[in-house]
C-alpha cells in the first residue's frame, strides 16, 4: 500500500481493520500527520476509540515513533467547563502526549431569573482551574459574554417574541463554542479544540479526494449528544475533537475519581447552555412583557367539524395502507404544504350573554357553552410556553395531564388539551423552509424532488423516529411513519442515517 503523509492534506488509510470491545469493521482513517516523507508498505492499524488514539505500524519501532510524532505535534485546547466530562477529556488527551492547554468562558454576567445564585460560574472557574493544576496543563480564561449575549440570548428572546421554542444549547455549539471560543484558541496556538460532548468524530475521503468529516452518535446511549452539535459545519468539525465519545458515563466518572480530579464528583450542568438552570418566564421577562390571556381547552367536536383537520386526515389516508409503507411522495408540493400546516384554532369563538344571580337582583355576565372549547383560565404571556408542555400551566381538575397543543400570539391565547393523544398534540407532517437546512456532510444534499429514509429526533433525548425526508421547491417535508406528539417551531430537527451518522438539520 502507498502513502503519502502530507501536514497540510493529510494521510488516508484505507481498509483497515478496527477492533474495540469486541468490534471488528472496515474503515479508512484519515488524519493530520507532520510531514515525514514516503512510506511504503503493508500496514495495519489498532484504534483505541475511548482514548482516540490510532497507531499505524508498518513494524513495531516505526510505529512508536510515528505515533509519538503525531501526539507530540498536535496543540490541543479543551474547552475546560468545571465539569467532569471536559475534566476527563482534558486528562485523556494530556496521557496520550499531547500539548494540550484548557480555557474557561464566561458567556453570562446577569443572574436574574437563575435558580443557583449568583457566584455559580465563579465556582466552576474555581473548579475548572483546580482540574487544569491537578493535571498539570496551562489555564486561560475568556469573557466572550458580549457575543454570547448577541449571537445566542437575542436570538433567544427573539424566538420567544414570535411564538417559537429556540434551542440555546445548539447555537451556543455553533455560535460560541465552535466559532468565537475556537477562533480565540487558535490565537493561542492551537490546532484543535476538544470538549467533553458524548459524541463521536470520524473522517472519509470523498470521491474528489478532500477529507469529508462525519458527527456520530455518542456510545452511550443514555448521554448521546450529538443533537446539540446539528448546525456544524466541515470546517468547524476538522478543529474539532470529542474524547469521550466512545466512553460510557459512568466510566467517565470512574477515569475522574481515580484520578483524583477536583470534578469528580461534580453534579451535571442543567438549564440554559452557560446561563444555567433558570425560572424561564422570569428570565425571558427581562425583555418579554408580561399580558395575562385566557387559557383555551379544545374539545374533540373541533376536530369532526374543522375543514382544516378532515382534509389532512383525508390526505393521510391517501398514503397510509395497512400493508405497505407510506407513500408520502405521491402527494404534491401543496398537499404536503396543507399537511405540514399546523391546525388553526381562531374559529373558536365566545360569545357572552347576560344571567341573574341566585337571588334574582344582580346580573352577570358569562360565556355561552361552546362544544368545541371553554375558557379554563388565565395565563401570563402565550410567548412565555411552548407546544407540549404541561408543566407550570396551573390548571387542575383534569384526570390526565393538560398539555399546549398551539398559541395565538397576536390574541394572546394558549390552547389545550387532556392527555397525551390529545387531536391536537399529534401531527405527522413538518415543513423546514429552504434558508433553515442545513448539511453537516455537503455530499449528501438532497435535490429537488428526491426523497430519502431517515432516522429523525426533534427534541434532544427523544428517540430516534423512522421518516420520509422530501425535497420541494417551496422547503424540505418530513413525514414520519408514526405521528410526533409536540411538534415545536423553532426547534431543530436532526437527521441520522442507520448507522448513527447526524447528516443534517433544519429549523421547525
């Protein structure tokens, strides 16, 4: 076999055989060599994916010192959190003989609306400082709250303001992380950033022979987080590196522990990526007003007499059969456009009519029973919830949990509905606007009138759901095979091809 070891392009490795845990598959592997010359021969190679290393041997001796080379050449900074997996990543890397450094970020000063007081990013510093000691490496540390603030919080209100769920945590990846933090590691010197993200990072060769780098699923299923890393690109992902993707959580607990790290024994982060867990309708009220609205259930009767949902239903049994898989192709750009369209519930009206009291003096006045939904009570700004959520609604004397199944935010209104089959809880069909896709793998891009079978989430944790991805002239259609309950614009849906490969994402 050839190979050309090249600093700049890099080396491919084809058809090596990769063993862990009692795995064996093909893969090539390209990486970033410093440039020794020629080498030729039969190689073989020995992947160690929970500590990333690879080692290519030509013989024993060669290997070592090629090895070596490539650790000792490569500056890495790791995104150091005060956490125990940025911890455990910045240890694995520093024992594999890498130059590695750690830099900490501070992307928020407020605390108001925050739950854990308002030195809680002080301690983490404090932590991850003690962390960068034990393990002997250099510590900086970064205020990139300014473009925190503009790139990720504004964006954030302004989702808020128009009705839809952002998702701070993936453009914090994309935005900060990824970009700001990553540009102001390589002022340092550094040619990669490495965080603690349970995911994994692999590359191929294209077919016009430039390295094609790939996301994948972390190997732990229970802490994959791959969905927070959906809006990266190529370049991004070739600065980019994931230690413990390929280590379990509670591994990555025992690595800390006998080692001492000060981390070790750290709880999780929660809530807003780097803002922390927070009371979210006090938080957002630092720009969102506070308007008290009127709290709607929808009734089954809505759905038998609304024109809207008979014709989805009608278009849904156009390709649902019992025995085959779904045909959502047949259907045209504008049928998938009414089915994709969430249900609109401005047709529910009430009118008010005018009753005495028990003692016949007083009158009053009340709504009109209306069988396709009744005032429930009162909220405090449709823009402070979001679609599927039943927590923090404050409404009793249900037998099954209340969820918002849509808001009106010009009128103010949260609609609902009981349990969790609710009509209205449940859609099929979501639309991605052209300007909202986005390719991780620029190879892959889907033309105009093709379709393609996917793995799908739509929120982070949830697992992964069979669909149809359609590519239109008017935006990318995704039908999946069993209705989503909570469908929230806004929110990101991720694509996954079978073998746990992220290849894109788009805005709800």
């Amino acid at each position: 076999m050839h190979i050309n070891i090249d600093s700049q392009a890099g080396v491919s490795l084809y058809e090596k055989r990769e063993s862990y845990a009692h795995r064996t598959a093909t893969t090539s592997y390209p990486c970033c060599i410093p440039a020794l010359g020629e080498f030729r021969g039969s190689w073989s190679c020995t992947t160690f994916p929970r500590a990333n290393i690879r080692i290519f041997s030509l013989q024993k001796k060669e290997c070592i010192v090629l090895y070596r080379i490539f650790a000792e050449g490569m500056k890495i900074c790791v995104g150091l959190s005060g956490g125990v997996d940025s911890s455990v990543a910045a240890l694995l890397l520093k024992q594999q003989g890498y130059d590695v450094f750690a830099m900490f970020m501070q992307n928020w000063h407020d605390t108001e609306g925050t739950l854990h007081g308002d030195c809680e990013w002080e301690e983490d510093r404090f932590v991850a400082e003690m962390v960068a000691r034990k393990i002997g490496i250099p510590f900086y540390f970064i205020d990139l709250s300014n473009e925190y603030r503009q790139r990720v919080v504004d964006y954030m209100f302004d989702e808020y303001s128009h009705g839809r769920t952002p998702n701070p945590d993936v453009l914090c990846n994309r935005e900060i992380k990824f970009d700001a933090f990553l540009k102001a590691a390589r002022r340092l010197g550094a040619d990669m950033v490495a965080t603690g993200h349970y995911c994994r990072k692999d590359s191929i060769t294209g077919p016009d022979g430039n390295v094609i780098y790939r996301i994948l699923a972390g190997s732990d299923p229970n802490k994959d987080q791959s969905y927070f890393l959906c809006q990266l690109n190529q370049e991004q992902l070739s600065r980019a590196m994931f230690p413990i993707g390929d280590i379990c959580k509670p591994e990555v607990r025992r690595i800390a522990t006998e080692a001492d790290l000060p981390s070790a024994d750290k709880k999780d982060s929660q809530g807003i990526c780097f803002v922390g867990k927070v009371d979210l309708p006090v938080f957002l009220q630092q720009k969102l007003k506070s308007v008290k609205g009127d709290v709607v259930e929808v009734f089954d009767p809505f759905f038998e007499d609304n024109g809207q949902y008979r014709r989805q239903q009608e278009l849904l049994s156009r390709i649902q059969t019992p025995s085959n898989a779904p045909t959502p192709e047949t259907l045209s750009d504008e049928e998938l456009r009414e089915l994709s369209m969430p249900l609109d519930y401005s047709g529910i009206q009430f009118q008010t009519e005018t009753y005495r009291s028990r003692n016949h003096h007083e009158k009053k006045t009340r709504y009109k029973a209306n069988p396709w939904g009744k005032i429930i009570g009162t909220h405090d700004g449709a823009q402070f919830v979001t679609i599927g959520q039943h927590k923090g609604l404050g409404i009793g004397g249900h037998k099954d949990p209340v969820f918002v199944i849509a808001t009106d935010m010009q009128k103010n209104i949260i609609y609902v509905g009981e349990g969790h089959t609710h009509k209205g809880l449940l859609r099929s069909c979501l639309r991605i606007e052209a300007g909202d896709i986005h390719w991780i793998r620029p190879d892959l891009v889907m033309q105009t009138g093709e379709s393609r079978r996917y793995k799908l989430r739509i929120r982070y944790r949830q697992p992964l759901q069979d669909a149809t991805l359609l590519m239109r002239e008017n935006g990318l259609y995704i039908y999946f095979d069993c209705p989503q309950r909570g469908i929230t614009p806004g929110q990101f849906a991720v694509w996954y091809a079978e073998d746990g490969e992220m290849i894109g994402s788009g805005i709800i």
